[in-house]
C-alpha cells in the first residue's frame, strides 16, 4: 500500500485545521481534533487499499518469440478491469540495457473491458535475455492509495540479427518476381532463356530467333518475328566470408560492426536464395570459425540464421589470406565471394589486397567495408576550433587512404563496396541485383 498525493494533502489539511482551532479553543482540544482527523483519513486509505486489492486488474505481456536488434520491437500489454474503474501505473521490467520507449505506462480502464498497452523495446545486442515480472500501481476509487503489486511474468527471450528487415526484403523481393515492380525477364539482360514472344519496336535485333520465325510463318502464313525473352542465370554460387575479428568489434550508431555486417549477410543470402543461387557463409578471424556449406532453397535461410546468431566478434586480428584460402580449398567452381570487413588504411589492407588478389581471376571477388558515418560527418563539418581541426584532418586522412586502397583492389579485379554501416544492406542487395541482372558472375 502506498499513500497517494490525496492523502498528504488531507495531513496538510489537518495541521491547518488544528493552527484554526487554536485561536478559539486550548491547544489541547485542537490537537486532539487534529489527531482524530488523521486516523479518520488513514483508516479511509486503508479501507481504499482492500477495495482495490479485491477488483486488482488482470495483466498480459505479448511480445514477437523472436526480437530483432536495432530495431524496435512492440510489446504489448493486455489490461482488464474488474467491475470498477481502474487508475493504474504498469511498470514492465525488460532486459537491462535495451532502450525502452515508454518505461511507465499509465492508463484508465474503463469497468469490465479490456485495454491493450503498447511500448517499444530496443536491443543493441543478441543473445538471450531474461524478462522480469510486471510491477502494478493500481489507485483506489477514493484516490486515498496505491495498491502496488506484480504479476508473475518472468520469462527468457532472444535477440537475434535483423528479422523485421529480412521480412520487408522478401516482400520486396516477392513483388519484383511477380512482375508488381518490373524489374525482372528484360530483354539482353542474363543468359537463360525464358520464352519467346513477338517482336516489338526497339527489340534488339539479335535477339530474333530465326528459326522459331521461320517455322511460324510456314505453319501461319505471314506473323511477326519471334525474339528470345532471356533471365539471369539460375543455380550460381555465392560465398560470403563475414569477418569478427577486432576491427568488427567497434560500435557504430549504437550496435558493432559485426552485428551490421551479420544483417548485411543474411539480406544478401535472402536476396540470393530467393533468385535461386546456392549461399554459403563463413565466419572467420584468425582462423575460420563457422563454415556453413553452400545450399538453395528457403529452408537453408532458416539454418544460416540459426547457426550464425550465437556468434560474437572477438579481439583477435583476422587472417585474410586464411580464409581465402580455405574458400578456394571448399569451392572448386567459378563463384561470386563476397568479403564483408573494414578497412584502416592502405598498411593494414596488404594483406586484405593480397587475399582477394588471389581470388581473381578464377573467382569474382567482392569487398564490403562498413564506414562509420561519423567519420564522414567529421570530414564534412568545417571548424574554427583547434581541436576540432585535428580531427576533420584526422578523418579526412582516413577516407583518403581508404580511397587508395579501394583503387589498388580495383586494379586488381576486386569488386568494391564501401557505404554507412547503417546503410550496407540495402547497397549490398541492390548491388548483388544488379550483378544478376548484367550476368557480371
């Protein structure tokens, strides 16, 4: 039972009656006027705290039996009230360390009906949490006290990569091989043949099938010329090396380096599972960690999830020219490989160039470096500060050797993308699409 704001104004309310009364009776008198009013007021909060404790609302927690990070992920309360009106004040004890949207809620539920209640949970980092239970204030009918109280709801959660972004990419995905954004069976674009049709104005003339022609016009007399509709390839191969070495571990906007770069993986494995490639992943520091073999099929999407949430970057440096070589070693046959990393500066990427260097031209390699945005923020503020100076040039220092060593992998075949880490997945899949739609693999 806790006294609520009423109840300390009734007290306050006493003292000023018992100041009145001493003016015209003995202090006695007033004292003892002033001591009966309290009890009166105090026994009223009591016999208001057993009211509420015997019409207490009924609370349920809903949230997703997955959460994502980086995201906010809605929870949702469920309040019904008994056959009086209920004031109340809930108070969900999330995991320690998310961010939280609402931490008290308050609401008024009308008698006999149901009120759901929402807020947003943010994790910054996966693994496995532990929910605490539900702290209720619910206020009497005389508004004289709180009832305080929990609800036993203590349960265990997990965090996993970006699942709410997976789910919006093969919507996406979904509408453009269904024809609802015409993005897909251009003409001249892949090598697969996927019908034909009558010619239209502007068709390539290459694409005429002559001999489909002319077998049509001796069946039907004079008709139009018949052009090959072509596809991207089907059924190629796409590794994707994730590195978790110390470089990944640095944060940037709120999560590591390695949780962007995970999101970015699994996007490009949806995206590439779902044009009909096979998707392999590894994971790799010094050594290679976690080699998950290269498959097709949406039910291998499910497994890399699985199999790659549980790990986390670690301060070890990564070994390039390792994990190349255990690729080439696994996979014989001509394959899009994607490295996902960071960059330094044109020194700590030797190693980096050397690698990928291997690769080419047996191999198309590909390399993804997630650049902390603030860096670019840094390079762009112009300052009068000392300070602040150092660091612009600083910063502007670090995106020049980047450059360098973007055009030295360049030079030597490597495919480069170098974006926000915040905004690598959606350039990575864009990018990945218009691999497959030019047949660059």
């Amino acid at each position: 039972m806790i006294p609520a704001k009423r109840v300390y104004l009734l007290l306050l309310l006493g003292i000023a009656i018992a100041l009145i009364l001493s003016l015209f009776f003995s202090i006695t008198i007033s004292i003892a006027v002033t001591l009966l009013f309290d009890v009166v007021v105090l026994g009223l909060m009591v016999v208001d705290n057993w009211q509420v404790r015997r019409c207490r609302v009924q609370v349920t927690r809903e949230l997703p039996s997955r959460l994502s990070i980086g995201r906010d992920n809605v929870v949702v309360l469920k309040v019904h009230a008994g056959n009086t009106n209920a004031v109340m004040q809930i108070r969900d004890y999330y995991p320690a360390g998310f961010g939280v949207s609402t931490p008290i809620l308050r609401a008024t539920v009308s008698p006999t009906s149901t009120q759901e209640l929402s807020y947003t949970v943010h994790p910054t980092q996966r693994g496995e949490f532990a929910w605490g239970n539900i702290q209720v204030r619910q206020l009497g009918s005389w508004g004289l006290a709180w009832d305080d109280w929990q609800i036993p709801q203590s349960l265990r959660v997990k965090v996993y990569p970006d699942l709410l972004g997976l789910r919006s990419l093969s919507i996406r995905l979904t509408l453009q091989s269904s024809g609802a954004i015409r993005q897909s069976r251009q003409l001249g674009i892949g090598t697969e043949f996927a019908e034909l049709r009558n010619y239209r104005t502007g068709d390539d003339l290459r694409l005429i099938d002559w001999k489909a022609t002319a077998r049509r016009v001796g069946s039907y007399g004079n008709t139009p010329p018949l052009v090959r509709v072509l596809e991207p390839e089907q059924e190629q191969t796409l590794l994707i090396l994730l590195d978790r070495g110390r470089l990944m571990t640095s944060r940037v906007q709120g999560l590591q380096r390695f949780d962007w770069g995970l999101n970015a993986t699994l996007s490009l494995a949806l995206a590439a599972l779902h044009r009909g490639d096979r998707v392999g992943v590894g994971v790799f520091d010094h050594l290679m960690h976690t080699w998950i073999p290269p498959e097709r099929g949406q039910h291998h999407l499910h497994q890399l999830i699985e199999r790659l949430t549980p790990i986390q970057p670690v301060l070890l440096e990564s070994d390039y020219l390792g994990a190349v070589t255990s690729v080439v070693q696994r996979q014989t046959r001509r394959a899009l490989v994607v490295l996902i990393t960071d960059l330094v500066d044109v020194t700590a990427s030797t190693e980096l160039l050397a690698a990928l260097s291997r690769l080419a031209p047996r191999y198309l390699p590909f390399c993804v470096t997630l650049r902390d945005p603030q860096v670019d923020q840094l390079a762009d503020t112009f300052t009068a500060d000392v300070t602040e100076a150092y660091s612009r040039a600083v910063a502007l220092d670090l995106l020049a050797q980047r450059q360098v060593a973007f055009a030295q992998l360049k030079q030597k075949g490597v495919l480069v993308l170098d974006a926000p880490a915040n905004y690598i997945t959606d350039e990575l899949v864009e990018r990945y699409l218009q691999l497959k739609a030019h047949n660059q693999l």
